[in-house]
C-alpha cells in the first residue's frame, strides 16, 4: 500500500487485507454458476468442464479460508504481546505494531550483548590480575618459606646439641607441615600461571599408555593404603596425541590419588584408556569428593582440569569417576591454543 500511495499510509486492518485475498475465488465461484446457470444451447460449457473447476474452486476457497483463519489467529496473538510490550500508536496496524516491538527487542539485544561483551573483557582482565598477584605471593610466600625449612633441616640432620624424642618429633611434624605448605603453595602457583597463560608446555607426540604406566606404581600404592586392588584396562591401539608428558602425569598422578581415596576392597582404583573418535579418553574411577567443576570443585581437582587444558584437552566428571579427553597430533582439540 505505501508503494502505491507514496508516502500516505493506510491503516488497514491486516486480517482484513487478508480477507480481501478470498474475493478472487469468491469472484470465481459465481463466475462458474453464472456460467452454468445462463448458458445458452449451443455455446454452454460442457458439464465435464464446469464441474470439475466448480469442486476446485470450492477446494481452493476453503483452503484459502483456512489459512486466513491461521494466520489472523498468530497474527492477534503476536500483536496482543507486542502491544502489552508498548507497541506503535493505535492508528498502526498489526505488522506495524510488530516491526516496533521487533526494533524495540534488537536495539535491547544490542545493548545487553555489548554490555556481556564489555564484562566478560572485564572479569577477563580482572582474572589476569588477580592470577599474576595470587603468583606473586605465592612466590614470596614459597622463599619465606624455604628460609625456615632450612633450619628445621639442619637441625633434625646435624644437631647442634642433644635433642630428645619429643623435641625431635616436634620438629620433624614442623618439617612435615613444611614441606605440605610448599606443595600447596607450588599447585596454588602453577593454577596461577596457567589462567594468566605463564605455565609452560612442551608437546610432543605421546603415547597414553606409556605415560599411564608411569603412574601404576604410584596408583598401586595409594590403592593399597586402602586395602583396593587396582584395574588397569589399556587399549593397544592408541593413536598418538600431542601432549605434555610431563604435564599429563603429573594431573594423572593427581587425579588417581583422589580416586584412591574413594576405593576399598569392594571398589576398586580403575584406569583405562580407549580410542574415542580422533583421540584418546583416559578413564579414572571411583569419583572422587570435590570432582567436578563449581564451588565444591578440589584443589586437585582444579589443579588437574589445568594441566590438561592447557595442552588441548579436557577433564570431565563422570557418574563412575572422570574421563581425560585428548586429541591426536593431527586432530586437536577444538577451540584450544598453544600457550
């Protein structure tokens, strides 16, 4: 209507516009019983013909009839939201009613998604900087250490005078204590480097199974300290994948010690490896207590999930444990970067 009256616009219903679209079938209909009806002998269309365009017209009227119904139905219902939603003036129609709302919700969308946009670089910046002062102080905090785990040392190997037993078990749970500080503070740091992108990786091409190996002697002892045996499923026909062994072991290490804890002698420690489309799945068991990401996430656990990020892979938390996912030297993981 508006390219055929310029700038002039006319507030037509829009299921009357519709409507109209049935006066041509309707035209037609009594254009056929004209026909019919007012033949003359001689020029009167035959029965065969009119007939059969009398039951299509027929057909075409209801069908048209139809899908007017449907779309006044969707249309009173979309402008019955737009309207609630503060629609265009009274004197506009429907689709008028619709565009402004549609313009009303996509000028919003643009705003909310520059403002999602302007905090995710926000916390993305704030992260970096609260990742670098956490690696500072855990570097202080690690030489403050070290200077009084040096005297406990000294003084439990090279005595400066006689100490009795309980002195000496006074300072060996002082070093003991120490020592557990040191390694909190050294994994507290390597989360630190690795969410401000400092932790180191070298990848290389790896066999799984070789570096799951590495780590039986150590999954064995912590089974035991349980009274678990440990089941170790390993599938032959790995590919290689483009990993960290160093830094793959280490979570490994991590993440079987975890699940130890949860083993017993009707449990037992679980590891496996197989194939999984383009890459290798490491799978651990039982679940551990703080497996999963979220609040109640463990520092193992949180320390692990790094290490393997890092080097293109992901750890999932399963209803049987957790899975290690890793790619191949030619497929990695989608999404990732070399750090």
């Amino acid at each position: 209507m508006t390219a055929l009256f310029g700038k002039r616009r006319i507030s037509v219903s829009v299921a009357w516009r519709l409507i109209a679209g049935l006066l041509p079938t309707i035209l037609a209909v009594a254009l056929v019983a004209g026909l019919f009806y007012y033949g003359r002998a001689g020029r009167e269309a035959p029965r065969v013909l009119l007939l059969p365009a009398a039951l299509l017209t027929a057909l075409s009227l209801l069908i048209t009839w139809a899908n007017v119904r449907y779309f006044v139905n969707r249309i009173a219902r979309l402008t019955q939201v737009t309207h609630a939603a503060g629609g265009a003036p009274q004197r506009a129609d429907e689709f008028d009613r619709i565009e402004e709302a549609v313009g009303s919700l996509g000028a919003a969308l643009s705003t909310a998604s520059d403002a999602r946009a302007r905090a995710e670089a926000l916390a993305a910046v704030q992260r970096r900087d609260e990742a670098t002062m956490v690696a500072a102080v855990v570097a202080d905090a690690i030489a403050q250490l070290d200077g009084i785990r040096l005297p406990l040392h000294i003084l439990l190997e090279a005595p400066f005078g006689e100490l009795n037993d309980n002195q000496e078990e006074l300072l060996r749970d002082a070093r003991t204590a120490a020592d557990a500080i040191d390694t909190a503070l050294r994994r507290l740091g390597q989360v630190a480097d690795a969410d401000r992108g400092a932790l180191s990786v070298q990848r290389e091409p790896v066999l799984v199974n070789d570096v799951v190996r590495s780590i039986l002697p150590l999954a064995r002892a912590a089974a035991d300290r349980r009274g678990a045996r440990v089941e170790v499923v390993l599938d032959p026909t790995l590919p290689r994948i483009a990993a960290d062994r160093t830094r793959l072991a280490e979570a490994l290490a991590l993440l079987v010690t975890d699940a130890a804890r949860a083993a017993n002698e009707q449990v037992p420690l679980s590891i496996s490896t197989v194939r999984d489309g383009g890459g290798t799945t490491i799978r651990l068991g039982p679940p551990a207590d703080g497996a999963g990401a979220g609040a109640t996430a463990s520092a193992t656990w949180i320390l692990a999930s790094r290490l393997i990020a890092v080097q293109q892979g992901e750890l999932v938390a399963t209803d049987d444990g957790c899975e290690v996912r890793l790619w191949t030297v030619t497929a990695p993981a989608p999404g990732h970067h070399d750090h």
